[in-house]
C-alpha cells in the first residue's frame, strides 16, 4: 500500500508540474502577444499613406522651427558684433578727443596784456600738464579773474590818467588866466 500510495503521489505531482508549465506557457504566450498587437498597429494602406503624410509633415514643420531658430541666432549673433564694434568705435573716438583735449590743453597758452606806466608788458601764462579737469577749469576761472582784475585796474589808471590829465589842463588853463 505504501508503494501505491507513493506511486498515486508521484503521479500527481507529476501531472501537476505538467499543468503549471503549460498554464505558465500559455499565459507568457498571451503576454507577449498582448504585448506585440500593443506595439505593432495593423493599418490600411490609405491609413498608413495619411499617417506618413502626417509624419512628414510634422518633420518638415520642425526643420522650419529649426531653421528659424537658426537664423534668428545668426541675426542675434551678427547684431551683438554689430554693437559691440560700434561701442569699441565710440571708445576709442572718445579716447582720441580725450587726447586730443588733453593735448590742446598742454599746448593752450593764455596771453595777458598787462600795462604799467604807459608800457605794454605781455606775458605768456603756460596751463601746467598733468591737471585735473577740476583743476584746470579752477585754473581758468583763477586766469579769467585775474585779467578781470587787471582790465579793471587798467580802466582805473585809464580814468585817473585822464582826471590827472584833465586837473593838469585845468591848471594850465588856470594858470594862463591868472
């Protein structure tokens, strides 16, 4: 009895083995079939047609968006150098005025008409380089005050030369009277 009894449960575990490998099999078959028809659509040729045109489409339009943006960058790219060389141009104009003035300014040179006593005296007043803008306009306003200063004298020995010429004629008159 024990041999049957062993025999009876060798057979079930054989037939058992038996139906899950096939079961396992079968539902790896309908797995991967599942997985095909979800991967691979059957279409009609007029389908398929539409479908490509519609690829191509959506091809040619990405190609245009592209190029576009290709150009758009090439004419962004273009402008920044177009700027860039115009404000290089500019430094280097302001840079050439800048030395330019720096020059004129070495080289001005105030002329001062100074009188004494009936005698024209020039002098010739040299701006110092190395000034600051300040500076040198401190400098002029210091220069613009000092021939106010001296017209203003002037003007003064011009009125009190011609007082003192006018008292002398009087006197003379005065004195060819008496």
């Amino acid at each position: 009895m024990k041999k049957k009894l062993f025999g009876l449960f060798l057979f079930s575990l054989i037939l058992s083995s038996l139906a899950y490998a096939k079961i396992r099999d079968t539902g790896n078959e309908e797995a991967a079939q599942n997985v095909a028809e979800t991967s691979i659509v059957k279409l009609s040729p007029e389908e398929e047609k539409e479908a490509f045109k519609a690829l191509e489409r959506a091809r040619k339009r990405i190609e245009k968006e592209d190029k576009e943006r290709e150009e758009a960058l090439k004419l962004a790219e273009k402008q920044a150098q177009e700027e860039a060389k115009r404000i290089e141009e500019a430094q280097a104009k302001a840079q050439a005025e800048a030395e330019e003035q720096q020059k004129q300014v070495q080289q001005v040179q105030e002329t001062v008409v100074v009188q004494e006593n009936g005698n024209t005296v020039t002098e010739v007043v040299t701006t110092a380089s190395g000034l600051t803008p300040k500076e040198e306009k401190e400098a002029f306003k210091a220069l613009e005050r000092a021939r106010k200063r001296i017209e203003k004298e002037d003007k003064e020995r011009a009125e009190a030369l011609k007082l003192a010429e006018e008292q002398a004629r009087a006197q003379a008159a005065q004195s060819s009277q008496e």
